[in-house]
C-alpha cells in the first residue's frame, strides 16, 4: 500500500476516535448526573440511555473497517512520535473491544447502572439482602467479559480485567509489591500507633461545623490547588468521585457536620484527578494517545496533593488559621499542631476512604484478595460480607459492625470496576516516588506549600507526568518521572520519616 493511503487511513481512524470521544465523554457527564441531581424515578430510563451511547460507542469502535484502517495505518512512515504512540493505544483500545461480544456491552452496561441503583439504596438502610442477588449477577457478565478478554490476549482472567485499569500491569507485579509491603506494614502500622499514643494528646476539634462553610473552604482550596471553575464544579454524592471530561471537570464530595476533615481531604483527592485530566496534552485530547494514561497514574496524581502535599507540616500550618476563621474555632484545639495531629491520625478504622496512609494499604489488599476469588469463581456475593469480616480481622484487627461499614462501603464492585482496587496502592506508591523526585527538583517545594503555593508541584506533574498523557506506559512515565522503576521504597522511607521522626 503507497504512503499516501496508509497516511489517509491514520487520518481516517482520527476522524472515527473524536467521534467516540464525544460519545465517552457524554456517558461521563451522564454517570455524574446519576450520581449526583437526578430523580430516582428516572433511574430506568438513564440505564436505557447508558446502554445505548455503550452500544453506539461499541459498535463504532468494533466496525469492520476499523480492523481494515489499523491495518492499512501501521504501513505509513511518515508518522511523529506521537502518531505512532497514537496508533498503538488506537489498536489497544480496539483489541480490547472486539473481545466484548455488542449483546454482552449492552447487557453489562444494563446491570451495572440497575446494581448500582440497588447499592446506593441498599447501603443507605444495611440491607445487604436486597443487594446479592443483583451483584451476583453483575459478576456473572464481569467473568463472561473477563473471560472474553482472556481468550483474546492470552492472559488469566483477572489480568484481563486489570489491563483495562492499567495498560500492561498483571497480577504478579502487584503480587510482588503487596508481599514487599505485608513485610514491614503490619509492624510499622503498630510502631506508629505507640508512637503517637506517646506523643502529646490529640484534642478534639469542635462543631457542628455547617456544610456551607465547608464547602467554601473546599472550593477555596481547589481554586489554591489549580482548579478551574470555568472548566468545572463541586457537587454532593453519595461517595466521592471526579468525572466530565477536561474541559468539562466534574467533583463530588460528601459531608459530615460533626467532622470536615474527611470532606476536605475528599476535595483535595478529587482535585488531583480532575488536575490531571485537564493537563493532559490539548492538542491530542480527541485522540486516545491523549487519555490518562491508567488509574495507577490517575491515583498516584489524586494521592500526590491529598497525603502527600496536602498533609505536609508546612502546608497544614498555612491551613490551619484559615480552618480555624472559617468555623470561629476558639482555643489550642485549634492551634496548627493540634490540626496536624487530626490529619495524621494513624488508627485502623473500617472505611477505606477514610483511612490513614499508613493503614490504607492493607484495606486494598482486601479488597484485590476478594475480588480476585469472585472473578475465579471461589466466592459469591452471599459469602462476600463473612469473607471481608474475616479479612479486616486478620489484616487490621478490627471487625465492621454491619455490612453499610463492610462489604457495602464501596460502589466499585456495583458498578462493574472488578481489576480497579490495587491501583490505589500502587498509584500511593507512585505518589511517594513523585513528591521525592518533586523535592530534587525544586529545593522549596515545601516551602512553597507552606505558604500555600501548589505551582511548583503542579509544574512538575504537568511536565513529567500530565503532559505524556498515553505515550507511555504507567511504569515508563513514573520510572522517567523519578528515575526509578515503581516500589515499596520510597513509600516506606516517607511513612517512617513522616510519622516516626518526629
């Protein structure tokens, strides 16, 4: 074929790609308006309209001529660097979908926003009952497309599903990396608590403290961070989570009147994730080389402003009379050291997304551990809530009181994410990685948070991270960002020297 047809059919994929962006980016606005402002009553019929643009988009992608044009494409010699990074994810993106039968997208995509609907109200009375039987049979089509996908790429089943999350990442890397971190995590867990139980006393911070003013503050501190309200919002979920497109952020947060740190810190985490998507190269943003590249990468970016940055000294002490102004706090509860005490807080408790950086780690590892077994078949969802109750026993010494505390905490497993868990611990190893490089690279980074400036830190992510959108792999852009392959280390050191030396 000449140069000059394969060139038109690189073009011709560009073409049908912005398409499908437009298609993706319309189901993104539409899971926010789910989870956020819309009738109950209507639930149904958004389903409906889920299914169909997951069908459009499907059919789009997995067209005949699509396998024609990619072969037709890889011809062409006249292709940049970023081209050729693009054509690759193109035939990524396509070799994943083609694995989906359209009859199992349409009928996975039903399920999954009808399961969602029943954990939202299943969760809100701990009614778990209601909620098996439809989970069990979201996890039926999960294991069809799993094993779809396993066919197509040679791969387990659970490694077919985790490369959706995280290109080119298997379970035996993660193997690796949570048995480095069960070594030492128990124990640094518990040495961390006695030395905070001898430390001085952690007065209690008093409210109520009302919701207007804890939104006020969260918006004031994402506008600190970088976020763009003329490109996004703030609204209310059930569970946190960031959305839209990056021109269209989307934020949700939940609040607590007796406790604003777990909201504020909720805010920050979301912050990083829509930071991300809006600095990802604009020119290619239409393109799936411009994507994010994995949710390794995507948690490494929301955990690096909220435990790493956001949890310094320096920038606790900026915060702390603004917190103290914005609630009339009165008193040495208030005082920056008292704060900084309630943020690093190390104590085993049973909701993830309140968990401390410490003891994180080891509700991820629960989590990978039970999916993994519903994915092979070796669990059920009626033995779900005793497996996660014997878990959280054994790996943090603590038993939920009911399933709302337990199994139901979390809206991954509702809404279909089976292969998404354990890149939230490996994106917090990322995020201890980057902030050490971020430190070598400008000396006053902390100083600079310390008087609430963000823009070196967000300079650094944007250059070495945000800007490579999916040119690399998850492991090449943190081994070029840092200099080093992703491991246990540089988390370990930040753990000890944050929370032991002092």
């Amino acid at each position: 074929m000449s140069e000059r047809n394969s060139t038109a059919a690189y073009e011709a994929l560009k073409a049908r790609f912005e398409r499908l962006s437009a298609l993706y980016g319309a189901q993104a606005v539409l899971h926010w308006d789910r989870a956020t402002m819309m009738p109950e009553g209507g639930a149904g019929a958004r389903a409906e309209q889920q299914a169909v643009i997951s069908l459009i988009a499907h059919e789009t992608l997995t067209a005949p001529e699509v396998a024609e044009l990619l072969v037709a494409a890889r011809e062409a010699d006249g292709l940049d660097e970023w081209s050729r990074a693009n054509l690759a994810e193109m035939a990524r993106v396509h070799a994943h979908a083609t694995a989906t039968p359209s009859s199992l997208v349409t009928r996975l995509s039903r399920q999954k926003s009808h399961t969602e609907m029943v954990w939202r109200k299943a969760r809100a009375v701990n009614d778990y009952a209601s909620l098996a039987p439809e989970l069990d049979k979201l996890i039926a089509l999960v294991r069809e497309q799993a094993a779809a996908k396993a066919d197509a790429f040679g791969l387990s089943h659970y490694d077919a599903l985790l490369d959706g999350y995280d290109p080119g990442r298997r379970s035996a890397d993660i193997d690796v990396l949570f048995a480095e971190l069960e070594t030492f995590l128990p124990g640094l867990l518990q040495e961390v608590m006695e030395h905070q139980a001898a430390g001085p006393e952690r007065l209690p911070l008093e409210g109520p403290f009302p919701v207007t003013q804890q939104e006020k503050l969260g918006r004031e501190v994402m506008d600190l961070i970088g976020f763009d309200f003329a490109h996004g919002r703030l609204d209310v979920s059930l569970h946190p989570f960031s959305g839209g497109v990056p021109d269209d952020s989307r934020i949700t947060t939940r609040y607590d009147e007796a406790d604003f740190t777990e909201s504020l810190m909720a805010v920050i985490h979301e912050t990083g994730h829509s930071l991300y998507e809006r600095g990802l190269p604009a020119e290619w943003r239409s393109q799936p080389v411009g994507r994010s590249r994995g949710m390794t990468i995507h948690e490494s970016q929301s955990l690096l402003f909220e435990m790493q940055a956001a949890r310094t000294e320096g920038f606790i002490r900026f915060l702390a009379p603004r917190l103290k102004a914005a609630f009339g706090g009165e008193g040495p509860a208030w005082a920056p050291e008292n704060i900084l005490r309630h943020y690093r807080k190390v104590e085993p408790g049973f909701i993830r997304v309140q968990a401390d950086e410490v003891s994180y780690p080891l509700h991820v590892m629960l989590r990978y551990r039970l999916e993994r077994a519903m994915i092979a078949g070796e669990l059920t969802a009626a033995d779900l809530p005793a497996a996660w109750n014997e878990g959280m026993e054994s790996l943090l010494g603590i038993r939920p009181p009911d399933d709302a505390a337990g199994c139901m905490q979390d809206i991954h497993w509702p809404s279909g994410s089976f292969g998404y868990f354990p890149t939230y611990t490996l994106g917090a190893l990322a995020a201890a990685q980057l902030f050490e490089a971020a430190k070598r690279e400008h000396g006053g980074l902390e100083a600079a948070l310390g008087q609430g400036d963000f823009q070196p830190l967000l300079g650094f992510v944007r250059t070495h991270v945000h800007g490579k959108g999916a040119s690399r792999t998850p492991d090449e852009i943190i081994s070029e960002a840092t200099g080093s392959p992703l491991g246990t280390a540089a988390f370990k050191a930040h753990i000890e020297a944050r929370y032991l030396d002092n």
